[in-house]
C-alpha cells in the first residue's frame, strides 16, 4: 500500500510526496485495509480531517475501507492492473 500526499499550495503549484511504500500481508479486507491506512496516518502524525479525498483504485476492498474509515474517495483507471479497475 502507497501513502502518498497530492496537493496544492497557494500558488497552485503542485506538490506530490510519497510517503511510503508498504507490502499489505495478509487478507485484503475492507477492515484490514482501513486499519492499514489509520495506522499509516497515525505514524506520519496526519489527522483525517486534513484529508480532502482518497484517490483509489476501483476494488471493492478498498471503497469499502474508505466508506468504513468515513472518507469521501474516487476511484481512478490503473492501467498496472486493468482486470481490477
């Protein structure tokens, strides 16, 4: 799992960070999912409140995990796996 920042500064210039790059082992639930990224946000000492909307891919797994944390996603087209998007 990739946490990454995409955002826009005052003068619309736009930054884009990678965070981390973390292997997800284990089931690929909604649950473990949700739980995957709160403690993702909790070690790079982020709020969800700051959060404006998750940028996903389209599985199940993960709407779920954002509908679950409370956090409004959108899902964009992933040509690396083209069969789950």
């Amino acid at each position: 799992m990739a946490t990454m920042i995409h955002a826009l500064c005052k003068d619309f210039d736009m930054i884009n960070m990678t965070l981390e790059v973390d292997p997800l082992r284990g089931r690929h639930t909604g649950q473990f999912i949700a739980q995957r990224m709160k403690d993702s946000y909790d070690k790079w000492g982020m709020q969800k409140d700051s959060l404006d909307m998750m940028l996903r891919d389209k599985a199940s797994n993960v709407k779920k995990a954002c509908d679950d944390w409370g956090i409004k996603s959108f899902w964009l087209y992933c040509p690396h796996s083209s069969s789950y998007c």
